[in-house]
C-alpha cells in the first residue's frame, strides 16, 4: 500500500432545493468521509489505498462499502457490525453561499472502533498512515484506536500524516486542543488549516503558527490558507504556494482532503516538496469546482492540465 487510513464514513442526505430543510421533500444520497474522500483522491490518481473502518450491517454501510471498492480503495480491513448502525448526515444548502452540516452519528459502527480492529501488518505495509482529527473525536475507543495506529506506524518506518480537519461539534474545546495537540506532535506531515491553527493556538500570524506546530514536534507542516494556497515549513525549507484562481466556487466542502490526497500524491511520485503542496493546492481548488465531497477530485490527466493552464473546452463534441 502507499496510503493507508482510517475513520468513518457517512451516507450525505441533501436537498435538492436549496433554503431551510425543514421546507425539502427530496434528497440525494452519495457517500461522504474525510479518510475516504483523501482514499479516492489517491485511487484516482493512480497509487494504492486502503482503508480501515467499521460499517453497520444494513443497506447504508453495503451502500458505502460498494461505493468505495468501486473508486479502486482496497476494502479487506472494514468490518460490519451488526449491534450498530451507519452513520449519517445532512448537509444543509440554506442560501447559494450558506451551508450547514448536520451529524447523525452518535454511537455509530464506526464510533466503536478499537484497537483490536488494527491490523499491525496491514499498517506496516504502507509508506504513509494518514489519520484525520474526526476520529479521535467519536468515542475514547476510537482515540486509543488513533493513537495506537500511530505507535505501530512509528514503530515501522511508516510516515504519519494528521489533518486536524477540527469539528467542533462533536467534542468540548478542552478535549479537543489536548488530543489535536497530542496527536500533532507525533506527526511527521501536519495539514492544519488557518482557523485551525488560530483554535490550538490564537490569533498569530502565519509563520508564528507553523512555527509553534514544530515546537509541539511536528516535523513537517503545511498551513492551509484558502483560496490564497499554504504556507509550509520543513526541517529545510520553507515558503509560500499560491493558490490557483477558480471563477466559481460551487462546494468548499472535500477541499481540504483533496489538498491532502494532492499532497500525498506529489510525495509518492517523489516531487520536490513544494511542488507537492502546489499539486495539492491544484487539487483542492478542483474540488470546489464541483458539487459533492468527491465528484470533484480529478483523475492525473485532469490534474495535469490544470496544473499546465491547460482550458478544457465548455463542451466536448
């Protein structure tokens, strides 16, 4: 494997009207998970995935776990359980430039993820481990779980890659700063994005940020900055990559984990370091070019040419 990664994935109810949902009589149903969508990013870029997981044993976790194996990510470590159901959420379109997410995935499959559920093997087969802070946030067993994969990665040469990816929902900000922090300093690659950077640690400016995530331990860091690019840092180098223009965002959700799949990517195919953040800046801007989590992550022709500048034509004949 070059990637393997674990956490929950949803089935994503949304309206096919936008406004309040209470107002909404039909929804579409697609497969959504920040460690998936990164999973398929790399799938479609060509390099080997697996994922790790728990699914309820009814018609949504078969729904997702057939998606997933259909996008090319290697399935053999998901499991069904049979006492829990598939997480869900919604996700709320209130105006053409307001949405909101809502969780229903309280003591889900996945929330019940162990330890036990690892496969030392399978995580020792990979060039990187990438973990997400949404994980650690379901249950104390998923925590242990996170932490757990991190010590078995450490232990054999895998590269640990954490994306805070902070949902504040889900936890108290006192539990959160101590295990996003805890985690970020174990991690070899960190993906913070600039309101999270501003959450663990206040209003500083960007390279004071990066700076303070190094002096925590981590060793290699990329902040993301929107529609501006990143800022990274690492034990040799360090500046800026500008973002790429897009002339509508349509869906921002999926973008960060499209930065990580692009990341990833570049390091796989042995990039410079910075070329890789801008490869994954290339493949956030295209997510927010289309609506979903992962309808928009580009296959590497597509990636290609908007790397190169390269138009496609509005119409293909």
């Amino acid at each position: 494997m070059d990637v393997i990664t674990l956490g929950e994935t949803m089935v994503l109810l949304t309206p096919e009207t936008i406004g309040p949902m209470r107002y909404a009589s039909t929804f579409t149903a697609k497969v959504a998970g920040a460690e998936t969508n990164v999973a398929i990013g790399l799938a479609r870029l060509g390099h080997q995935v697996g994922w790790l997981s728990r699914l309820g044993k009814d018609e949504f976790g078969k729904k997702i776990l057939a998606f997933i194996r259909g996008e090319g990510v290697d399935i053999s470590r998901v499991t069904f359980d049979p006492q829990a159901s598939t997480g869900l959420y919604f996700k709320e379109l209130i105006t053409e430039e307001e949405i909101a997410v809502h969780y229903y995935r309280k003591d889900s499959a996945a929330s019940h993820l162990s330890p036990n559920d690892l496969d030392e093997a399978y995580i020792a087969s990979a060039t990187y481990l990438h973990l997400t802070g949404i994980t650690p946030a379901l249950s104390d067993s998923c925590r242990d779980t996170v932490f757990a994969a991190i010590d078995w990665a450490k232990r054999s040469g895998v590269t640990v890659v954490f994306d805070p990816n902070l949902r504040r929902k889900l936890w108290s900000d006192q539990k959160a700063k101590e295990t996003l922090l805890a985690i970020s300093a174990q991690a070899d690659i960190l993906l913070p994005g600039l309101d999270e950077a501003h959450f663990l640690f206040g209003e500083l400016e960007t390279e004071q940020l990066v700076e303070r995530f190094q002096e925590q331990g981590a060793k290699r860091v990329i902040l993301k900055l929107g529609a501006k690019g990143a800022y990274y840092k690492t034990e040799d180098e360090s500046g800026y990559v500008e973002g790429f223009p897009v002339r509508k965002v349509l869906d921002p959700v999926g973008a960060g984990d499209g930065f990580a799949a692009g990341l990833l990517s570049g390091l796989l195919d042995q990039l410079p370091f910075k070329e890789a953040v801008k490869r994954a800046a290339a493949v956030g801007a295209l997510v927010t070019m289309v609506p979903g989590d992962v309808e928009g992550l580009p296959d590497r022709e597509r990636m290609e040419a908007f790397i190169n500048h390269q138009q496609h034509a509005d119409v293909n004949r």
